[in-house]
C-alpha cells in the first residue's frame, strides 16, 4: 500500500508450529525466533476457498456461502482454526460488517481482536497430513467510504472481505490486531474460485480470470478464479473500462470510477503494461493471465495491492509501486503485520528500478528517530509512530537496498533478488531468509551494513 503524501505528489508530474521458549527481543517489544528454535512450519497449509455470492442493486451488500478446505502440515495437531474478518475492522462488534453463521465441519468458539477473528474447534484434531474442511453462511455489508473496504460514489470496494484462514507458524498463531497504517495480512497461497451473481448493469473486477455468463433476468453471474493466490478482492459498480496486452502476455483491463478521465486511463494501462513486465524481467514471470486495476481519484490513500487486483489513484508512481507488490507478498510473501519491510522496502525498491532510478545519493541522508527505530520494525510499532512509517520503511528500507546493490555490485544484486524471489516463489519470505541469502551472494561482510540501516533479524 501506498500512502498519498505531498511527496509523491510531487515526484509524479503525471505522464507451524511449537513457540520456542527463548528469543531476542526486537526493539519494538516483539519477540524474534530463529530458525533453529523454531519450527518453520506453516499450518493449515493449502487452502483452497469455495464462495458463492449475490450482490444486491448498489453492490455493497453480498450474501451466500463460503467453504474451506485445508492441510495440518506440522507435527502438532490441529484442533482449531482462526478465520481472519478483517472487514469487522471497519465496522462495530455489535453492528459487524462481515457475518459468519451456520458453521459447518467445526464448531464457532467466538470473536476476538476486535471480532477480526473468529475461532472454529474442528470436530477432531487433525493428525499431520489430514484434510478438513469448513463452510460457513457469509453476508457482507460494505461499509460507507471510499476505502480498500468500503463503498461511496456509486461504487463498492471489497478488499479483505472474504474470510480467510489465520497461519500458524514457529512464532505461534498470528492474530495480530488490524492497522490503517500499512497491512495486517499474513496468508498462504491458496485457490479461489468465487461466483459473483450481480445485477447486469455492475461490473465486477476482480482476483483471478473472470468469466460472465447470464443469470437470472437482469443480472450477471461472474465466475472468477485464482490460484496460488493469498487473498480475493473484487469491486462493484457502474466501471468504465479498457482492456490491453503486456509483452509478456498479460491482459490488463482498467476501470475507471468517479470523473477519472480517458486520456488518464489510458496512460495508466500504458503504466500498467510496461511496470508488469519490467517487474516480470528482474522478479520472474507474473503467474497469471489477467490483471484488473481499479482507478478511482477519491481514494484516500494512493494505492493498495491484492493479488491480480490494484486499487490506485491517478498516480503512475503509485501504480508501479503497487505492481511490483503482485511479486513483492502476492508472489513472495511475507508477515505484513510482523515485517513490514519485506514487502514495501522491496516494492519501493522495485519502483526505483523499473523508473530507472539509481538511488544515487540515497541513505546519505539516513536520521533516526529513536534508539528504538528499524527498518525491520512490526506495525505496533509504526501504530505507535505513524509519521515515520514511509520515512524509514518506504525510504530508508529501499536506500538499504541500493546500498546492498552497490556493496555486492549490480550483477550479483540482480542475480540475489531473482533467484531469491524463485526459491521463494508462493512461499514465505524472513528476514533472517533474506540476510542468509545476501551473505551467500557476496564475500563482503555485511555486517556493518545490517547495522548502518538497522536490518534485525
């Protein structure tokens, strides 16, 4: 996600696991856990997400049924699973905008952190190796505003609406609280398919391949799916949109909401296509056929990333920034809530690259805030201290990463972030991950350079 700021504005003119008893702690209070102290175990692994929905006239209310299936892949039982509801987020416990009712294949034990999370017991603990699975009565009410999660100008915007399984790794369960300042979101690839029943007059981007067909008199049922994806967003509304081709083959389709003019839309899908496939030449293929990109220049942010789905204001900056995230935690994931960095430190980095930046000069300028400040601080901490976030994540983390690039030299920095972003390709990307693979890609000793920006880990 990128913040809108006066910056920005004006740099674009427009053209498993077991919890270890022992760990340092982070200077933001969090608790690091080696590899070796840990089981690097993700659990429930494989999920795979079956949603079925109809939307009403306005497409900011949905209901109908999701089913999940999923895999225990540790050697500890699973006897309970989490579904995230970030959308509760956004609303009240008392008057929710997401709604779980007539569980199935588990029993609900109750909302938690802020009703973000509800609890399910499964009906017998699941042994390495075996499969369950979970369906649940879903109803959606998006709420009011033009957010990543809300609805105005005769639109609606879905993000992190569909329930989707908390993980469970070496550090324990993850059932971190929801933040505005950046994102909250830890998940595993997973597929998708979801059908969108949806009155004929609305469209309907989406995660995924999309395919119409007719519904009912005056309406429209869109099938999309998506695989080895993390997350599911869509959209609703009277769009306006054009379609292009990348180089590389992918199909970039632009709606345009609010008075988002022609001429700016397309320049956008002309951003689009060529950030898709500079992104693709130094990260590796982008895995799918389609992306949809979703302009609306109310947005009070200037961009947020889902897979296969971008929300973006008229900012070709932002929007490169936002695709390089489809490699960047839809590819290569990561902890958002507990490293930030590794996605947006990367992403910005990214940009500078697919822009033609060098970051000549970049980090000369480094001014901590605090003892306390890290690149590799969690979002409790950012929560806490909002007006450095993109400073030092956003700023400083890409500047650590062209310094990286001019310690090791360019042609072992390429080599290090393609083959880094392979190795971890649907995976799950740590920093402790990542400065193993620096340390490998040179003979230099990094040890003054994790120091000079910070990089804990």
């Amino acid at each position: 996600m990128r913040i809108a700021v006066a910056a920005l504005a004006a740099l674009v003119t427009f053209v498993a696991g077991v919890v270890a008893n022992s760990g340092s702690v982070r200077p933001d209070g969090t608790r690091a856990f080696t590899a070796e102290r840990a089981e690097t175990v993700r659990t429930p692994a494989a999920p795979r997400y079956t949603v079925e929905l109809a939307g009403d006239a306005t497409g900011s209310r949905w209901t109908g049924h999701e089913r999940v299936g999923f895999t225990n892949v540790s050697a500890a039982p699973l006897g309970e699973v989490y579904l995230r509801l970030w959308g509760n987020a956004h609303g009240t416990c008392s008057a929710p905008p997401i709604v779980v009712s007539e569980v199935t294949g588990g029993v609900p034990a109750g909302l938690s952190v802020g009703c973000t999370a509800l609890r399910i017991v499964l009906g017998k603990p699941l042994r390495r190796g075996e499969d369950a699975t979970i369906g649940f009565r879903l109803r959606i009410r998006v709420p009011a505003g033009i957010d990543r999660f809300g609805h105005g100008g005769g639109h609606a915007f879905l993000g992190n609406a569909l329930p989707v399984l908390a993980v469970r790794d070496g550090t324990g369960r993850h059932l971190d609280p929801y933040t505005n300042t950046g994102e909250s979101f830890y998940s595993l690839a997973a597929d998708f398919d979801v059908t969108l029943d949806h009155p004929s007059n609305l469209g309907v981007p989406a995660t995924g391949t999309s395919v119409d067909r007719p519904g009912a008199p005056g309406r429209t049922v869109t099938t999309a799916t998506a695989r080895d994806v993390r997350d599911f967003a869509w959209a609703a509304g009277p769009f306006t949109g054009i379609s292009g081709t990348s180089s590389t083959g992918v199909r970039i389709n632009v709606f345009t909401a609010g008075d988002v003019e022609p001429i700016d839309a397309r320049a956008m899908l002309d951003v689009a296509r060529t950030a898709v496939d500079a992104h693709a030449g130094r990260f590796g293929a982008y895995p799918h056929t389609e992306l949809d990109v979703v302009l609306d220049d109310n947005l009070w942010f200037s961009g947020m990333e889902y897979p296969g789905f971008v929300l973006d204001r008229v900012r070709p900056t932002a929007l490169v920034h936002e695709l390089a995230h489809q490699w960047w935690y839809g590819i290569v994931g990561n902890d958002e809530y507990g490293d930030p960095w590794l996605d947006e430190s990367f992403a910005e980095y990214a940009t500078d690259l697919a822009l033609g930046k060098t970051g000549e000069g970049c980090g000369s300028d480094l001014a901590w805030a605090a003892p306390t400040e890290r690149i590799t601080n969690s979002m409790r901490y950012w929560d806490a201290h909002p007006a450095r976030y993109e400073t030092v994540v956003y700023d400083y983390g890409k500047c650590a990463l062209h310094e990286l690039r001019r310690l090791i030299g360019e042609p072992a920095m390429e080599t290090l972030l393609r083959d880094y972003a392979t190795t971890h390709r649907y995976g799950i990307s740590t920093t402790a991950d990542f400065k193993t693979a620096a340390r490998a890609a040179t003979v230099r000793d990094l040890t003054p350079f994790w120091a000079q920006y910070r990089i804990d880990g």
